[in-house]
C-alpha cells in the first residue's frame, strides 16, 4: 500500500488542505517549528512551486469542517488529508487531545467514521515505525512504538 498516493491537487484543494493541517496543528495553542516546517514542505510542490504563507495561515480563521467537506470531495482527497494530520500532529512528539479532537471533527465532516479514522491514525504510526525499523537502536525503535501504542 502507497502510503501518500500520487493523486492530483487543484490551488483550491492544497490551500484548503493547508489551512486545515495548520488548524490542526495550532489546536493545541502553539505551532511546533517542526510542524510548521512539515507543512511548508508538504505543500512546496502543491501550491505552484512554493510553500504556503505562514502568516496569512495563521492570521485566517481555521477552516470550516463543510467548507473543508466542499473542497475536498473525493475519498483519496479526504484520506489523503486526515492522513496529513495525524502526521502533522505527531512531529510535535504526540497526537491527542485538542489536535486529535481537531482532526476527529474534520474527519466527520468530511465522512471518515470512527473506525476508519483510526485505521488511518494506525497507517500512519506504521509509516512512521518503518521509517525507524533500519536503525541499530532496536530499543530505542520499541522506545517509540511503545510511545505510539503500535499494535502488532
């Protein structure tokens, strides 16, 4: 399974996605520099070559769940987004609280049931453990997937 399918994005579909993922990551009252800087490059080849702007993401008001809903109308797009969250959220070491109630509310909106959001947030904790699995730390790898709550 491809995790981040190649799948085309229109100005409007990146934009609204930015501004969701940034929603996301300001929930929980701050954005990580490294939350910000996972978006910037997320979207660098999305929105005509560039990244998006930082300051007007953060001087708009997060995004509505039916105006995200209206933006995003495929189930590929939809997935692809609650993915981009959950990945999101966990570069600031966890997702929980204010980030995942966030993305439960975007997820809703844009028809992803409960077990389907956590197949989802499971996707992406696989992706980020086969991302560690070559390294020699193995204890440090099983440190992390305790943290993830990895089920295997």
């Amino acid at each position: 399974m491809d995790f981040f399918p190649e799948i085309d994005i229109t100005q409007k579909q990146a934009e609204a996605i930015a501004r969701g993922m940034y929603a996301v990551a300001r929930a929980d009252g701050d954005v990580h520099p490294r939350e910000s800087a996972l978006l910037s490059d997320f979207f660098a080849d999305a929105i005509d070559g560039r990244a998006p702007d930082m300051a007007a993401l953060a001087r708009d008001p997060d995004i509505l769940p039916e105006t995200l809903a209206a933006a995003l109308v495929s189930t590929e797009h939809r997935k692809l987004f609650v993915k981009s969250c959950v990945l999101l959220a966990y570069a600031d070491g966890s997702f929980e609280g204010p980030e995942a109630e966030k993305v439960a509310v975007y997820a809703a909106a844009l028809g992803i049931d409960s077990a389907t959001l956590r197949d989802l947030e499971e996707q992406v904790k696989d992706y980020l453990i086969a991302h560690l699995s070559g390294l020699s730390n193995t204890a440090a790898v099983v440190e992390v997937a305790n943290e993830l709550n990895v089920k295997k």
